[in-house]
C-alpha cells in the first residue's frame, strides 16, 4: 500500500484555478436557464436506494455496476446521487409541488458513479442540468434544446458541438423494436462484443450505442427504431425538427441514439464532441413522460437535460476577470492591529486586500508581486510617526505618501 497520501481514485481536487472555470460555467448557466423561467433547486446527494432502482431500470449499467449504496447506521439502504432527475422528481413528489405546474427546476452539484476514469469521466464528477415537468407540448422539448444550445454558445464551445437527435417512441414501440432488434442480433450474437454480449438479455436497447468498432458495423443493417413509430410519434418527433429549423437550431438525425437510463421516451438527444475522445456528450437529455407516475406520483410528463462539468471545463477557454488587489505590508510587529484594522476598512469598501504576515520588507513585497497585487501599503515605524503610509505602484516602483486618514479614500480613488 501506497504510504502517500492521496485522492481516491476517479476523483480530483479541484484547485482554485479550476474553481474559478468551475464557477463561471455555473454562473453562465445560471444566467442563462433563468432566461427561460428556470429556478434553482437542491436535493440531497444521497437518496434511499429505491428512488434510483425504481427509476433508473434494474437492468441499466448504473443500477447493475456503478451505484454507491450502502446501509447507514440506521441499517437503511442509501444512494449517493447517480444523476439529478430522479431526485428532483423525488422533490416535488415529497414536497407536495405537483400542482404548481409547470415546474421548472436548475440545479448543480456532484453525482457519483463507479466507473472506470479516464478524460471526461470520474468516479464523482459535477453536472449541472434543468428539469420541466408539466410541460407535454413539443414546445418544452423546442424550448429545453434551444436553453442547452443558448448555453454552449456562451461557453463559446458551439463551434465544436453537434446536436444529435433521436426519437424513442412509446413504451408499445419501443417493445415491438426491441423484439425486432433481438431477432436481428441473434445472428450475431456471438460476434458482439463482451459487453454487447451481457447487454443482449438485459438491456438491448444500449447495444446501439456501443463504441465497438465490431459492434458498429454488424449494427449497419439493423432496424431503425423510428420505423416503427406510430403516426402520433412521428408527427410528434417532426414538430420537433421543426421547431429547431425555425430557431436556426443545427441537428443531425442519430438512429443510434438512446439513453442509458429506462425512463426515457420521445424526445433524446446530445450535443456531442470530437475533442475528447470516447466522451463525446457534453449535453445530453430528453424526455421522460412516466418518470413521475412510476414514482408513485401523478402522471406529469417531463423533459431535461443535465451536462458534465468537467467536460464542458475542458472544451471552455476561460480567462478570469482579475480583481485590482492591495497588499498592506507592515515593518515591524508592532505595526500589526494597523494594518489589520486598515484591510478590514478596504474590505468593506469591497476592494481585495492581502496582509503579509511575516518575513522582512524584501519577502513581503515579494509575496505581493507573487499574488499579482497591484499596489502595496508600507507602514512602517517612521511612516507612523508622519501618520503616513508608502503606497508604492508594484508595475512601475513609484510610490508616494499618503496621509493614514485619506488612505482609504485614495486607494478607492486609484483603482477606479
């Protein structure tokens, strides 16, 4: 065993430069959901296990391999979160909400799944997403893939993104495709890949999203689910290209496409990369009209979509807007309560303000240039004698005196 400490595998630190990204991505996205009505919302991060089996599908890869669940120290079953819609759902069930409809919900936070890390994918990883609940028109679904397309044109990572679209139908079409798809594959079933293979009985369905480069070719003359749509399905699916036409919305139609999750229906689609690899979603939702009544609530159809953070931080160019900052070096120690009481003053005026703690006047102003201060207070035995302080310009070295009681009132003065 390794002595030295470190991160559980699939997880990373994120350090204040990744925050910094982190927290603009948040801030854009909130900006820009709250445009279409969307509020912000938090549910825990873990959920009794039962609102993610139920939900989620037994035969569905999270459920079957990735979940983190265990028993707590009142022996009740818990989930840390897989993904935020079934916890939302979850929410308005037990909070009463489902007659405030529509509802329109934004939230962020860590999901947890284990799987096996590489670029773009941890073991806890950070999404943020919008949940619409109460909304069946093919206007919601319109309206839910405009916000995610808004949203990537603001991280300015729309040149690099495509939106795929698909239609799964009802759960009678789905189930009649599924058998057709069996009867196709059976052929082949020994050729498919291992995974392939173990997802034929389960869960078919996923088969056509495989990334197996054998897969994907025995897969090339497979039945597309969108022949066996029913008319209200088609009309439906066609209403929504529609919609995305009139809004200069650019998609490519994905036969392929489908959700890993079982509650999905109609409506799925994501807008996909080729800039990281094998995780090439960086949007991805759709609709999910049962979710709800399977829950043991009301039968209220649904749409969202949710994006990995992570991604989206490594496809963003993200330059921070740095605050003009003052560094406040006292000479000598008893100088200190000062100074301390001089930052709190900038402080208040909302102006960032370091204090050097120690070291002599050659290291603090060292520790200023190292921080990117753009000036520094020298107070200093003398210059309380003068009742003055030294604020020297750290880009150019010219600096001056300044009385201690207008110090407060220059400073404001040279930063704005």
């Amino acid at each position: 065993m390794n002595n030295k400490l470190q991160s559980v595998r699939g997880t990373h630190d994120h350090l204040p430069e990744d925050m910094y990204k982190y927290n603009n991505i948040i801030t854009k996205a909130e900006n820009i959901t709250s445009l279409y009505g969307f509020k912000p919302m938090a549910t825990p991060i873990f959920e009794f296990s039962s609102v993610f089996k139920k939900t989620l599908g037994e035969s569905s890869d999270i459920v079957t391999k990735e979940m983190y669940t265990f028993n707590d120290k009142g022996n009740e079953e818990v989930t840390l979160r897989p993904e935020g819609t079934a916890g939302i759902v979850r929410a308005i069930i037990s909070n009463g909400l489902s007659q405030e409809m529509p509802f329109k919900a934004f939230y962020h936070g860590p999901m947890f799944r284990y799987e096996r890390p590489q670029k773009g994918r941890l073991r806890q990883f950070h999404q943020i997403g919008i949940e619409l609940l109460g909304a069946k028109s093919e206007q919601a679904d319109i309206e839910i893939i405009a916000c995610a397309d808004n949203l990537i044109k603001e991280l300015d990572i729309d040149k690099s993104a495509t939106l795929h679209i698909n239609s799964l139908g009802n759960i009678i079409e789905r189930k009649t495709y599924i058998e057709e798809l069996i009867l196709y594959l059976n052929d082949f079933k020994n050729k498919l890949s291992a995974e392939s293979q173990n997802r034929f009985d389960k869960n078919p369905l996923r088969i056509l999203d495989s990334k197996s480069e054998v897969d994907i070719e025995i897969l090339k003359d497979a039945p597309k689910l969108i022949n066996y749509l029913e008319t209200e399905s088609k009309d439906s699916f066609n209403k929504v290209l529609d919609g995305l036409t009139n809004l200069n919305i650019a998609y490519q139609i994905n036969n392929k496409l489908v959700r890993g999750l079982d509650y999905y229906n109609n409506t799925t689609f994501e807008f996909v990369t080729d800039k990281l690899g094998s995780q090439s979603a960086i949007i991805a939702g759709g609709r999910y009209d049962n979710l709800m009544k399977q829950m043991g609530g009301p039968d209220i159809p649904g749409i969202g979509w949710a994006a990995g953070l992570e991604r989206l931080a490594l496809l963003s160019i993200f330059k921070a807007i740095r605050k003009k900052t003052i560094s406040i070096i006292p000479v000598g120690n008893e100088n200190n309560i000062l100074c301390i009481k001089l930052a709190q003053e900038l402080r208040n005026k909302y102006i960032c303000t370091d204090i050097s703690y120690s070291g002599n006047l050659k290291k603090r102003l060292k520790q200023a240039n190292k921080i990117s201060s753009d000036y520094a207070i020298i107070i200093g035995e003398e210059e309380i004698k003068n009742n003055n302080a030294i604020i020297r310009n750290l880009e150019t070295g010219v600096q001056e005196y300044i009385e201690l009681n207008n110090l407060v009132k220059h400073i404001e003065k040279i930063l704005t």
